[in-house]
C-alpha cells in the first residue's frame, strides 16, 4: 500500500445493496444506543450482533441483509460474480470496503461491550458510528473510509468525482 491524497467518495447516484446495508446498519445502531442508554442497557445487544454480522460479512462475504435487498431487486457493486444463488460480498482481496466491514464490526462489538462492563459513556461511540454510517450512505463521504483510502487501501468502488491520485479500480462494478 502506498500513501495517497485525496478525498474518497463512493458512488451516490443510485442505491445499491451495499450502501443501502450502510443506511439500514447505521439506522439500527443508533436505535439500539439511545434504547440502551435511555431505556435498558441490554438493548446494546442488537449493535453487538451487527458488529459480529459486520465482522462475519468481511471473512465470509454472506450479508443476511444484502440477500433480502437482493430479493427486493437491489442492484450488487461488490457482489461476487460467482457466487449468483445468494448475495456474497467479493472475498478475493483485502479491499478498501471490506476492511470497513471488519473494523467497523470490531470496533462496535468492543464499544459494546465495554459500555455494560466499564462505561456506558461508550455508547457515544456506538452513536458516533451509526451517525458516521448514515452520513457515509446519505453523501458517500466516510471518515474511516478515507482514513485507510488515504493510508493506500485500494477501494473497489469508483470514487466520485474529488478523489486525486486514483490507481485504477478492478472488479465487478454492476450485475443485472
């Protein structure tokens, strides 16, 4: 991996599975948070299990979510090809938007977990992050997205317009 500069986007015109999880997994985590820190703490439970599912979809590419958006005839960017029977995110290579998936879940998983057993001022992390999530399905801009774009994680999805310095991107784009 190499440095690079500028600003990494992801592709906002039309929804497709994988932002459309982001908007969806974004939404659950800050409904969990504020249920678990106004109501009852074992609402966390539900950001813990969408960080082990994050986490399970970077290692294995199977997205429980993606399949059902592939059932309502969402369009796949990172789909792998091969696979045409369910709805598997591509596991060839350690990409840019895999990464996400993984350290997201991690960091969520560990967030959680940390606000029942130490502080539940950890919740503002999880509620950072659903936040983070909505913005990054919304306008396509991530902060942790452009954090490993800028440290040389190749993405698989075409930047938007404003990225500089862009190697070329491989892969499948689209599916029918």
């Amino acid at each position: 991996m190499r440095l690079r500069k500028g600003i990494y986007i992801v592709p906002t015109d039309h929804w497709y599975i994988e932002r459309t999880v982001w908007l969806i997994s974004g939404f659950v985590l800050l409904t969990a948070t504020a249920l678990a820190a106004l109501r009852d703490p074992r609402w966390i439970v539900f950001v813990i299990a969408t960080g082990l599912v994050s986490v399970s979809v970077s290692l294995n590419g199977f997205c429980p979510v993606g399949n059902v958006l592939r059932l309502l005839g969402f369009p796949s960017l990172l789909g792998d090809p091969k696979r045409a029977k369910f709805y598997f995110m591509q596991t060839d290579r350690w990409y840019l938007e895999r990464r996400i998936y993984l350290v997201v879940g991690i960091n969520i998983s560990i967030a959680s977990v940390l606000s029942l057993i130490h502080s539940p001022w950890w919740l503002l992390f999880t509620g950072f992050v659903g936040v983070a999530m909505l913005w990054f399905a919304a306008t396509g801009f991530c902060i942790m997205a452009n954090g490993l774009y800028w440290l040389g994680a190749e993405p698989r999805l075409r930047p938007q317009c404003g990225a500089a310095e862009t190697a070329p991107v491989t892969g499948v784009h689209a599916q029918a």
